[in-house]
C-alpha cells in the first residue's frame, strides 16, 4: 500500500556470534536520552546532576526488573516457553508500570541515602522517563508488537503475516500505537517541562501530572489494541489499571496542590521557574 507505514525488514542486527536486538538498543538509547535530560533538569533545579547517574545506576536495572515481572504475571501465557522465557526481555515484554514502581522506590531508596530532595528529583525525572518511554515504543516498531487493530488510515502501519494475531490475517495494515504513544510522550514530556517553568506547582506535582496523563492516554491506547492481554467484565487488564492510576494520580497532584504550605522548614524545590528543560 502506497499510504501506509512500511514494516521493518528486519528486527536486529548481528555481529559474529553477536546479535543486537532493535529492541534492546531503543531502550538503551532511551535511557541514555533519559539521563542527559534529567541531569540537565537536576542540574537547573540546583543539584548535583551526578547524582543522576548514581540513581540510574540503581534505578534502571530495578526498572527491567521490575517491568519484566508486570509482564510475566499478567500475561503469563505469552512468555516463551523455554527456561529463560520470563528472563527473555530481548524478545519484548515489559510492562511500564512494574518498570516505573519499582525504579522509582530504588530510586527512592537511592535519594533518601544522599539526602537529597525526592520531590524535587521525581518532579526533574517525570519529563526524562516520558522521553525513555517514546524510545522504547521505536523498539515496539521493530519487534512488530503492541499495534492496533485494523486500519486503512493514511499512517496505518504494515504488519508482516506471521505477526498478525488469529483472527486478523486477512488484514494488511493496523493502526501504529507505537506511534502514537511516542508522539503523545514527547508531547507531555514537551507539556510538564512548560508547566514546570511557567507554574508554580508544588513538587512532586509533575510527577503526579506524568503518572495522571499518561495513564489517562493508556486507556484510550488499550481501546486500540489487539495484543493478547487478560481480560476482567470484557475490558483489558491495563485499562482498568491505566484508570486507577489516572485517578489516582490527578487526586495525588490536586492534593499536593491545595495543601497549605507548612510554616517552616519547607523543601527549597521551587526552583521550577528557573529550569531551562
């Protein structure tokens, strides 16, 4: 089709004995994109911005971690069946919100042994982690994963026939929630550093903002999508936790902002208006 966007001729790359998996290297790239832009932040906010680096240290392995275990319990029939199977990160499955619980409590963690401001720090971060998301979503893209149902629109997105699920092989294009999520990540990403420097908002209050809105998209992307997931009263397992979340996550940021600011000895994190990025 001349209106669409083409599949990827292959997903990886090998070296010898080597393979580099499209997948894998997105979220390397993302997570290097990620880092630079929280230092920066972390740095404008009047931190030290390796500390940066100490945390990601800590926080990124947790958050593989962590996402991989969202993905082997909610999904358990989709892990490859092999002894490494809920190990095989490589061949996708890894669930966002598994992978940002558990990096932000090491994360946590982290901050607390430094004494260093954890509100401010989540509120530097929450712009970073979208960023590391939209990357990853590149890798969704070349493992032909996680796309949509059928679509004729002018992006709708090429799916080779061995990726498409049972039931939908008689359909050549789908629409590209990798896409879409990507470009809504950025977006947002782009939205909390404006507000961060445009209003005064209370920290952790954009990491608030970052869960809220970007679960609140996940509802509208898990209504797309034709993956295999579990099911509760004929919706997806995710939509029921992306609404939680956005619930919660919109209460968390409209309490931290009408809470009456303490008398005394409050945290220096409004150092939003002075950050650049």
């Amino acid at each position: 089709m001349l209106l669409s966007i083409p599949s990827p001729p292959l997903n990886g790359l090998g070296l010898g004995p080597f393979r580099i998996h499209a997948y894998g290297l997105m979220y390397v790239v993302g997570i290097l994109a990620a880092i630079w832009l929280a230092r920066r932040r972390w740095r404008d906010y009047g931190g030290d911005p390796d500390l940066v680096n100490e945390v990601a240290l800590w926080a990124v392995p947790a958050g593989i971690v962590g996402g991989r275990l969202y993905f082997d319990i909610t999904t358990p029939s989709v892990v490859p069946p092999h002894w490494w199977g809920p190990l095989a990160v490589w061949d996708g499955g890894l669930g966002i919100w598994g992978g940002v619980a558990l990096a932000t409590a090491v994360g946590l963690w982290r901050l607390g042994r430094q004494g260093a401001s954890r509100s401010a720090f989540m509120d530097a971060a929450a712009p970073a982690i979208l960023v590391a998301q939209g990357f990853g979503r590149i890798g969704n893209y070349f493992n032909q994963e996680l796309f949509g149902g059928p679509s004729r629109l002018p992006w709708a997105l090429q799916i080779a026939p061995r990726f498409r699920p049972p039931g939908y092989a008689q359909y050549p294009t789908f629409h590209p929630t990798f896409l879409y999520e990507l470009l809504f990540d950025f977006a947002w990403a782009a939205g909390l550093i404006w507000l961060g420097r445009h209003r005064d908002i209370r920290a952790p209050g954009l990491f608030a903002l970052y869960v809220a809105g970007y679960s609140a998209f996940r509802i509208f992307e898990e209504s797309l999508r034709i993956d295999y997931s579990q099911h509760i009263l004929g919706l997806r397992l995710n939509t029921f936790v992306a609404a939680i979340l956005a619930i919660g996550g919109l209460t968390w940021f409209i309490v931290l902002q009408w809470r009456r600011p303490p008398d005394s000895g409050r945290e220096p994190v409004s150092l939003q208006h002075t950050c650049r990025f």
